[in-house]
C-alpha cells in the first residue's frame, strides 16, 4: 500500500477499542485502527463538545461518548490519550465500569507519575500496560492526527513489575501493526531518556523562542523576519500544545531538573570557550555532534533531505 | 518560472563577478548569478584543490582559479563567501590587485568583527559593501549549494557609514535579482539581531547534542532511536559547518555572550517553575511562544505545514 501500513488485518484485534481523548495522538490511534482493522468496533470519548462533533464529522469513531466511564464499558482495549496531569481523573472515573480481562493502556509522554496515578484506580481484573507512542507533530486537535503518525516511530512499553505477559504482547500486536516499532523499558528509565530526547528540546526551544520575544534591544518583527538563520527551527516545538507541555514538566520533574543541570552545566562551559577565545575547543565540539545526525538518519529516524526537506517562501508565490 | 526566480536579465548587471570561496553560499551565488545572468562571466577561487575540482566538474563559473588575487584582477564585484575568521586574510591577498571603482562584498554571519579586518586593505578606489544573506542548509561544499537557496530570503546590508550610496544600490540590486529581500542595517545591530536569531540558537542546538553524547545514563543508541521526541530537530543545526561556526563564536563574541545570558536568565526562571511546580507560569509561556511561529509563517520565512513538512522512515521503505 502506498502509506506504507500494509494491508488491514483479516481480523480484528480487538473487539473494542475506547479511546479516551481526542487530540493529536487519541484521533491517529482511531484513524489507523480503523484503516488497518485493529478493532471491530471503535468507540471514543471526549469531554469537549467541540471535539465531539468535529470526531462525528470526520467520522473517527463508530460511537463518540460524551462519558468516558459509557466508552470503556465493553471495552477489551482502553487508551487514554489526555494530558498527564488528567490521567489519575479520568483512570477514577472509569474504573468500575472498565470490563474485567480487559487491557488497559494510555499515551503518556511521562511514566512514572502517570503509573502512580492510575494504577491505584485499576481493579485487580484490568490488565494495566502503560505505553508511550513517541510520535507527534507541533499541532494539536482531532483534526491535527493522520494514521501513519505512528509509522516507523517508536512506541515504548513500560508494564511495571508482574504485569501479564500475554497482555503486555497483545497490546505490542496492537501497536506493530499501526506501524510502530516497539520497545520495553523500565518506567523509570523511560522518564530519563524521554527527558533528554524530548522534555527538555522542548523546554529549551520554548525558553529561547520566550527570550526572543522578550529583548529590548531587537524588536519581534525583526526575529521573525532573519529567523531562517536558525530560530525558526525552534519555533516549531515551541508551537505545541501548552496544556500537554505543563504536564509534561509538572509530572517529570525529577529527570528534567537532572538533564537541564547537565545542559546548564556544558553550556557554561561552552560559554567559558567563547569567552576565552577558545577555538580548538569549539571546533571540536562542533565536529562531534555531526555523528549523531549521521546516526539518526540512518535508522530512519529522521529525513536526509537538506533542511528537513522544507520548501519555504512558496506559499507567498514569487 | 517553475523555480519562482523570474526570467533570466535582458543583460549582466556585472562585466565580471568574482566569488572566493565555493562552499554553500559561494556555490549558490555561482549557480544564482548564471541562471538569472547577473554577470557576464563568473570566476571563481578556492584554496582546496577538491573544491576546484568539483567547480569544475559542476561547471559552477568560467574561470576556476587556484589565487584568489589572479581571480580579483578586473572585476566589478567580488563577494568573499569564507569563513569570517579568514576575511582579514583574504582581503589581505587581494587589497592591492582590486580594480579601481569595484565593489567588494562578503557573505559574513558576523558584520562587525568582518568590517574591521577587510576596511584597512581595501584601497580608496574600491566600494567596501559588507552583506549576510540570512539563507542556509545545514550542507556544506560546492555540491550543496543551489540557485533557489537566496530565493524569499533576506540580505542583510551593512555599508560603513559614508559608503558610496550608487554602490550599495547596485549590490542591492543584484540580491534583489538573486530572489532575495534587502535590508540595510548598522552592523553593530546586525550582529545582535543575529546572536538571537541565528548564533545562540545555533549555540544551544550545539550544546544539547554535545550533552546527550555524553550521558552515561542513557546510552547513545538511546537517544537516537527516541530523538523524534524532538531532540532530532536540534541535530540539524548542529551538523552545520564546525569552521564557520567556531569563526562566527570568536567573532561575534560580546553580541552572543549578551544573548546568552538573557537566554540563560530565563532559563534559570523556568527551572525554578518547574521546581516549584508553578503550572500557571508554564502554560503562560507555552501559550505565548505560539504566537512567533504564526508570524514567521505569515512572513514566508517558514512552511505552514506540520513537522516542517518532512517525510521520514520513508528512506527504509515500510
């Protein structure tokens, strides 16, 4: 097929998906579990209104629930794709209704904090295998997701100690064949290297882009105008959704301070070789970091067009 | 035309263009000025015998010469496309085989620092117009460059004060016809819009790679196959040209270490707000930091579509 998903399943999955919010990541769950026949029926939830009739007319779901304990009822696979800070909520609220065998799992980009919350609220019946797809873009919304977000991207597994492993494989079944790759890790683990990899690349892109706007000196108009010269780049994860990125920083507090102190650390150090006049020093640090672009690319990781591949200034015409 | 740079010129704005140095920037000036005819014959220098070669090879210019002062000799606009850190030499080399009444140009990231080693070895006969064209690919060599790269970019002027007004319209008429939008600008605030909006981003993209390389807690091959988190968008920049780079750093030195602190500031104030789990502070600034990307787009200066329109794992078929 030329989304490069394959061809649907003869079978379903499961025979009934809830999903649990509706943005970015909760709608391209419904969308390739639709396309690729993950589930027989998919029924989702969502506590805005206007994401309920947006869902309706883009038809992302056989039944779309203003209640979310109503979506899981019936319901043999659960994801919940809310913010962190909401999972321990919605995990209260849907607890009793939640059928017994049933897999629980959720979207979390944090997981520590989001086991915490949840795993108190399930029954002893529920199998509960937190999972992260590490896949997105700067948008947000059910209109922002597209089913092959999750192709050749990596969804993480962080069942913690004791968790069925018959649950843990069918919940892998479920996200290989939506076009991930998947990987266990220990949850704690999962929070240090999403830190690095994630948390704080957004921390930073949102501080610099906050900078920028804040100067004296050089005016707004101007940062948008040169921002080709690199600050743009920035402005992208600076764009994503604000409610998601509170969360994000709220419940992995502990790994974030930890890796933004190693990035304080070697940037006061690099700071020094400015000051120093220091160009051995910058050069070779500069040379090191081209290797892991190198690598990245690679393992398709990322696109080996120059300049992500982007075409610019065309929208204007000239 | 298809590549939106408008037909060729009825006639060559120059007699002779002269390019030293045939990495992106010298490459792409070659490869603009040809196919929109904006000199009757373009001779170009390179001191590495590979990059001749491939001149050559590409059929980048007329004249492929290996002395920088043989290809001066009778031009009408030279532009040194080197690193900022070798313009005082190259300026040096040629001073005393510069044509009475031509101009000369520099591509330079930095305005100051370049002003100050080029002015002493122009002679009096000679127009000194310093220019940045704010355009790049994180490439580097002949081989990168392309005639589009300036197209819907701006160029940045930035004549001394007293310099021959006719000269800086005739260069500015020649970026103009290179597809670019020109600005004038006192160097002195050129080099501070820059530090913000092209070295310090260029900086901390630099930093952080630097700083998941050397993470002992999480390995290399980690933070690799988990960058699409958002790490990845930094490598780009930081796979740029490590000589440029570390010339730009020693040369625009006060300006970054400015920038640089104010970045910092905020940083150490965001830090605390995760610290102190201040989630009203955090929503603020990730609310805000929406808005600069909404600008850059509306200029032309970045591509409204998602993830910078990228398509990757596509590389790896599946």
């Amino acid at each position: 097929m030329p989304d490069g998903l394959g061809a649907p399943l003869p079978a379903p999955l499961f025979q009934r998906l809830a999903i649990i919010g509706l943005g970015l990541i909760g709608s391209s769950i419904a969308r390739v579990a639709r396309r690729k026949n993950l589930a027989g029926r998919i029924v989702v939830a969502d506590r805005s209104e206007d994401v309920r009739r947006r869902a309706v007319k883009l038809g992302l779901a056989d039944t779309v629930e203003t209640s979310a304990a109503s979506a899981v009822e019936d319901a043999d696979l659960v994801i919940l794709c809310v913010p962190v800070g909401a999972m321990g909520g919605v995990a209260e609220e849907i607890g009793p209704h939640l059928k017994s065998g049933a897999i629980l799992s959720d979207a979390g980009s944090v997981k520590g904090a989001v086991i915490t919350a949840i795993s108190k609220r399930v029954p002893a019946s529920v199998y509960f295998v937190p999972a992260h797809p590490v896949a997105g873009t700067e948008e947000s919304g059910p209109d922002a997701g597209f089913a092959t977000l999750f192709r050749n991207r990596w969804c993480i597994l962080t069942p913690p100690e004791g968790t069925d492993q018959k649950a843990v494989a069918r919940l892998a079944e479920f996200w290989t064949a939506a076009g991930a790759n998947v990987e266990i890790m220990n949850p704690a683990h999962h929070d240090l290297v999403l830190a690095i990899t994630s948390h704080v690349p957004h921390l930073i892109a949102y501080n610099i882009v906050g900078t920028a706007a804040d100067l004296e000196t050089v005016t707004q108009s101007e940062v948008i105008k040169f921002s080709a010269g690199g600050f743009r780049d920035f402005t992208r994860i600076a764009a994503s959704d604000p409610t998601m990125w509170r969360d994000v920083f709220l419940n992995n507090r502990e790994a974030v301070l930890e890796m933004l102190g190693r990035f304080t650390e070697d940037l006061t150090a690099l700071q020094r070789m400015i000051r120093n006049g220091d160009g051995k020093g910058l050069f070779d640090l500069f040379t090191r970091t081209r290797a892991i672009r190198r690598g990245i690319i690679a393992e398709g990781q990322e696109t080996a067009a120059p300049d992500f591949g982007r075409r610019t200034g065309e929208e204007n015409g000239s």
